[in-house]
C-alpha cells in the first residue's frame, strides 16, 4: 500500500479543513516560519514550511509518519510572523491526533491519555490519594514554615466560597515537592483565601498536546466544573504553561460557555498583590545575575510578558534578559509534550543546544522562569552540557525574597 492510500479522501479533507483549509494553499513558502523554528537544522527534510502545502495537496501521510510531529514543541515561533496567519501548533496537534488513531504516537503519551480516560489524570492518582499526599506534604512544609502555626494548620481542600481555587501541577507533588512548600508559602504570606479541590489533582493537559479535543475538553470541563461547585471568584493556575493558557484562552470557546470566574497564574497573583503592597519584597536580594526564560505557552500566546520580569528585576541586584526574549523568545524545547515523550532520548536535548547558547551568553547564574515543563527541561539542559546555572521558578526567587 502507498502511503497516500492510508487516508481516505474524506480524512484529508476533513483534515485541511482544520488545518486552515484554502489559507494552506496561500502559503507564500516564504521561509518566515523556517527561518525561526529551532529545529530548522535537526531536520533538513521537514520544517514548518512543508506543512500547509502538503496538507493541501493530500500528502499528510508523509506527515504523520514524520518524527517531526512529535519533535516540534507547539511553541508557535513560527507563526508569529507568518504572513498568512497559519497556526502550526494546530497543524500539529491535528495530524498527531491522526497518528494516534493510526497507532503511531509515542507510547508513553498514548499511556498518559490512557490513564486519563481511566481516573481522570496524567498521574494515575485518585481523589483520595491526592488528599492524603497534600496533607502529608502539607504537615511537612508548615514544620518548616515558621509564620505557619503548625499545630492548628491545615491544607485547605475543597472550602466552599473562597476567593481563590489553586490547581497544581503533578511535578508539584512527585518529582518537585519543593515547589509544594513555595506556593503554601506564597499563599500564607498574602494571606489568601484559597483551597485546593479534591478532584483536581492536575493542571496538566496531555490530551491537548495530542490534538485530542474530545478528552481535552473533558479535562477542561472538570476543572471548571470544581470551580463552579467551590464557587470561587478566581482560578489561579500553578507554573504550568500549557495547563494555563489552555483555561485562559481556550476553555470558553472549547466547553461552549462562559467560565463565570477569572483565571490568572500564580505570578500574575503575585505581581498583582506586590503592585497592591499586600506582598512585601526585599528588593535586590538576590545577589546572583538573574534571566528569565520565556515559556512559550505563557509569553509568546498569552503575551504575559511583563508580571514575572518586573517581579525578577526587583529583587534580583543583576537582572539580564536573554536575545531573543519575549515575542520572539527561544523555545526550551521540552514543551508540547516532548518532555514526556520518551521516544525523543537525547534528541530532546541535542536540539536544545540554541538555548544552551543563548543562556550561557547572558553570563547569568540563576535562570528562572514560569512554567515546570521549562524547570525540567532547563535543569535538564543543564545537566546535559555540564553549566555552572541554577534553574528556579519565579515565584521561587519570589518567596525567597518574602519580606518579612
Ligand atoms: S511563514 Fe506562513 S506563508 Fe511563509 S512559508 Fe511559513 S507557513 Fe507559508
Ligand atoms: S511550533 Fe515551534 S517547533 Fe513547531 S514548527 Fe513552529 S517553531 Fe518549529
């Protein structure tokens, strides 16, 4: 069978319709997208560039069966300046969806949609497990937190009326349980009224990074559904890029219903409450040269650019951004899923090496940024080239520098 027999005709049509149907064929194959996409040189035979025309011309076959699909982090620097606005990221996701219903996804992502079709969650975890380890971790951090009194202390969990509904990241409470005591410290310090539910255990969308709208949707749905039962003012996002800017810009138009309440991320909390005088930092307390790594999720398609530096360049002495930044800010190149595609192994790595370069010309000791998908992957990249930087969160360098 040739490859362009695997697809039905109706599949590619469908398929370009998604995609951008006749914007594909107005692709000028200008280079724009070739140009600024960090894989340009790990793949010489396949490049954002190809994409839209192949698509219109009903060779997604060769698409599919691309390594690229699964290489590319959805970052979106391609689009940025594409003169006919086509969307790569969901190009991507659509003819990964189409993989996945050939039986061709990596395995530890198919594994991830598996167990959140089964218990609702990328972790495996159910609701009274996740209650059990927050309260563990809880006992844990107020020992060490001494404006907590540990004795009446408590973590809150499904307290009706708040303000605020926090949804954590499972590296939160597995691989990074620091990160756990950083946001109970951020949220005693302001003093905020706030909860955790019980059966959110996970901001985390795999389904998203697999163009599965359907349990994407599903996923969204129970978050928004707690929020609703809770009858919070404000859903505030943990560091999660992806888990963020999905709640914030998709979810109404994907759950066909406004939210009813607010989503913000925790550093915009934060920048919010420093703006308010209600969180108190020690300016320059950070001695070491800081930069800031942009996640793409949360700079380049949320254009929240601004709240996590003026937080960094306040109480860090040395603050230097990296070139590019921002708009044009280089991927990690861990995002859209390939952190946890192990059928990546070094490659994940090996193409990172623009961000290696870029951070080590800043001559900066601390990089941090704000979404865990990027801690690991920068901690990684670390590791893997052998640099003498530190990898923090914002909201790390943030309670670090707590006034009182
Ligand atoms: S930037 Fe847009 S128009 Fe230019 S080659 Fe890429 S997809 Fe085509
Ligand atoms: S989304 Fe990022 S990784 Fe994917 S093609 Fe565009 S620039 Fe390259």
């Amino acid at each position: 069978m040739t490859v362009e027999n695997i697809i039905t005709e109706q599949q590619a049509s469908s398929i370009a319709a998604t995609c951008g149907g006749e914007d594909l064929r107005e692709c000028l194959t200008c280079d724009k997208c070739l140009s600024t996409c960090f894989l340009k040189d790990a793949y010489p035979n396949m490049n954002p560039r190809e994409l839209p025309r192949k698509i219109y011309h009903g060779r997604i076959q060769e698409l599919v069966d691309s390594e690229f699909i699964w290489a590319c982090t959805l970052c979106s620097r391609c689009t940025v300046d594409c003169p006919k606005g086509l969307q790569m990221d969901l190009i991507v996701r659509t003819l990964r969806h189409l993989a996945e219903s050939q039986g061709k996804a990596p395995k530890r992502l198919v594994e991830g949609i598996e167990k959140i079709n089964e218990v609702g969650n990328s972790v495996g975890i159910d609701s009274q497990e996740f209650v059990e380890t927050l309260e563990w971790l809880g006992e844990e951090a107020a020992a060490e937190i001494d404006y907590i009194d540990e004795e009446t202390f408590s973590v809150p969990i499904d307290k009706n009326g708040v303000e605020f509904l926090y949804i954590p990241n499972p590296r939160e409470y597995t691989s990074m349980p620091h990160m756990f005591s950083v946001y109970l410290k951020f949220f005693s310090a302001v003093k905020a009224d706030w909860t955790f539910a019980s059966d959110v255990c996970d901001i985390s969308n795999w389904a998203y990074f697999m163009g599965d709208q359907e349990t994407c949707t599903k996923l969204l749905r129970n978050i928004v559904d707690a929020a609703g039962r809770l009858g919070v003012k404000t859903l505030v996002s943990t560091e999660c890029g992806h888990g963020f800017s999905i709640l914030r810009r998709d979810a109404e138009k994907m759950l066909g219903q406004p939210l009813g309440f607010e989503v913000v991320s925790v550093v915009e909390l934060a920048h919010r409450y420093f703006e308010e005088g209600r969180l108190r930092l020690k300016q320059g307390h950070v001695k070491e040269r800081v930069t800031y790594h942009d996640p793409c999720e949360v700079s380049r398609k949320l254009g929240v650019y601004e709240p996590p530096r003026e937080l960094l360049k306040f109480v860090a002495q040395d603050y230097i951004e990296m070139s590019p930044h921002g708009k044009y800010g280089l991927c990690c190149g861990g995002g859209g899923g390939v952190a946890q595609n192990a059928d990546m192994g070094r490659k994940r790595l090996e193409n990172a090496k623009e961000k290696h370069d870029q951070i080590a010309q800043t001559g900066a000791a601390i990089v941090a940024t704000s979404c865990q998908a990027c801690l690991a992957q920068l901690n990684d990249i670390v590791t893997f080239y052998n640099m003498t930087v530190n990898v923090k969160s914002v909201m790390e360098l943030v309670v670090e520098s707590l006034a009182d």
